[in-house]
C-alpha cells in the first residue's frame, strides 16, 4: 500500500480522538520505529509504497492507539532528559513535569558549584517506577551513588534495565515506604544516612480523576498515580517520616506534588522538622515541586 494512504487512514480513524498535529506525530514516530523511516520520507517519495509485513505493525498500532493506548507504550519507550528510557504498563509514562524537579536536583548539586566532597555522598529515590529520576540523577552526578526503592517488582525490573542500558549503576531495592518503618534501612542498626532524597509517589486525588485523559486513567498504573481524597497525602507522611530520621543534617528533600495540596504539603514537611521550605511551580503555571531541608537538631 501507498504509505500516504495509511497516513490518510490514521486521520481517517484518529482525528475525532486527538489533534491533526498529534496524528501526524504518532504516524512519522511509528514508521521510523517499525520501519526506519525519517519523517520527510514522503515529501521525497510521495509514492513510497510498503508491503504487507511493513504495514501490519502499523496498522496494529493504529489499534491501540484508538483505544488511546499511550504511543510510549505501543513503542515500548520515552525520551526524558534527553536519554531514552522503555516504558510498560507497569511504570508511568516520564512527565516532562518531573524533568523539572531532576533539574532543579542537579542544578542545586552540580560538581562544578558545590564543594569536593571526600566521602561520596548518596541520594535516594523513593518509588523509582521507571527509574528515570534515579537514572537520570546518575548520570549527570556521578559523584553521588544513587539508591532507588519501588514496591512493585514489574516496575523494579523496568528500572533495572533502564539503569543498564544508560549505563549507570543504581541500587535497586523492592521497599513499599508506607511499611518502611518495619524494613531493614530503616532499622536503628543501619547506619546509611542519605545526603538528598527525591520522590514523585502517588498524589492524584480520586475527584481529579475527571480532569485526566482517557490514555492516562485506562492505561497507566493506578498504583503509581491515585490517592484517596480522605487520605491524599499517605505517601508525603510515609516519606517524611522517612526523612527526618535518614536524612543527614542540611541534607534535602525534593518532592513532586499536588498543585492543589502545595499549603498543605508544606505544614506536612514542618511537622517532620523540615524546614526551609522552597516551592516551585512547573511549566504549566502550576505549583509542582518542594524542597526542605531537614535541619536536624
Ligand atoms: N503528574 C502526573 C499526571 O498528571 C501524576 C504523577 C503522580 O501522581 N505522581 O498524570
């Protein structure tokens, strides 16, 4: 077949569901996927014909796409931070949300700006899921080792190849933090204190269900997105607690988070002795991410 013609059938049975733009996005990213093919192969050969094998992924794909599989887990990958990273069902899609917290991270420990450190020091991700903020921190501070937690081992996995094949070496460990306090690092014979800790858990109340998409409630984790609304803030709790014991003094934590729960979150962080409180907002306009530091008396 023609493969303008499959370009035409995508708009045919997409354009109802998402934007021309899109379509046209999710077509050029699938044939260079399958096929190998840049995006300005039609204007070249506008009569450029595949055969049948070539077309069946596609049409595949077309499939799922409308029943609005996200395309990252049609291809099996996300881009974030400008390295690839593969995405399944059990692991959320990278948000470029969180891209922003990672930058915050590593433009606040940047080698170049803060001191030589003679001990190397250590952060730690809680709820990893793909690992793309333990990966990602890796590898651009490699002076620090990096220790990551999930409780679900389908995303563990994920993570673990995502970490090898960026190559950096991430410590993986199948932890659920709302039972951290009964777990071994938690221990009082475990000596490990971390110099920063990160995490972007769960915080979507059961009310802001209606505002998601369609791809985002029927596809990706539940487990990594929703909170109940009597409860939303179980996960910060658990990982404040956390902290204020782990943390080593001056050490900080950073926090993605609900833009509607930011005062809240912040009474949160104090109560646990954290201090210093910095918010930021997103992109978007949206209030998306929190730092304190944990000034241990
Ligand atoms: N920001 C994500 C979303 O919009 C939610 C991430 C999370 O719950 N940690 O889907």
């Amino acid at each position: 077949m023609l493969l303008k013609e499959i370009k035409n059938i995508f708009h045919k049975e997409l354009d109802g569901s998402y934007d021309k733009a899109e379509v046209d996005s999710f077509f050029y990213l699938l044939i260079e996927h399958y096929l190998g093919l840049e995006r300005f192969v039609l204007a070249l050969q506008p009569n450029l014909t595949i055969n049948k094998k070539e077309e069946q992924p596609l049409f595949e794909a077309l499939a799922q796409l409308r029943l609005h599989r996200p395309i990252q887990y049609i291809i099996g990958k996300s881009h974030f931070m400008d390295m690839d990273f593969s995405v399944d069902g059990t692991v959320l899609i990278p948000r470029p949300e969180t891209e922003e917290l990672v930058r915050w991270i590593i433009e606040e420990l940047d080698p170049i700006k803060s001191p030589v450190r003679s001990k190397r020091s250590t952060i730690l991700d809680i709820g990893t899921g793909s690992g793309c903020i333990a990966v990602s921190l890796a590898k651009n501070l490699p002076n620090y080792e990096v220790h990551a937690l999930d409780v679900s081992l389908g995303a563990l996995h994920t993570a673990r190849s995502n970490a090898k094949a960026n190559d950096v070496d991430v410590t993986f460990v199948e932890i659920d933090i709302l039972d951290i306090e009964t777990s071994a690092v938690n221990s009082e014979d475990s000596t490990i204190e971390y110099d920063i800790m990160v995490s972007n858990p769960p915080y979507v109340r059961e009310q802001e269900k209606k505002d998601m998409h369609k791809n985002v409630i029927d596809h990706e984790p539940g487990l990594a997105l929703f909170v109940s609304d009597e409860n939303p803030l179980k996960f910060y709790e658990a990982i404040a607690t956390f902290a204020s014991k782990k943390l080593k003094k001056n050490g900080s934590l950073y926090l993605e988070i609900n833009q509607y729960l930011a005062k809240e979150t912040e009474h949160l962080l104090r109560k646990h002795n954290l201090s210093e409180i910095e918010l930021r907002k997103d992109m978007f306009g949206n209030f998306r991410m929190m730092k304190g530091v944990n000034l241990k008396l």
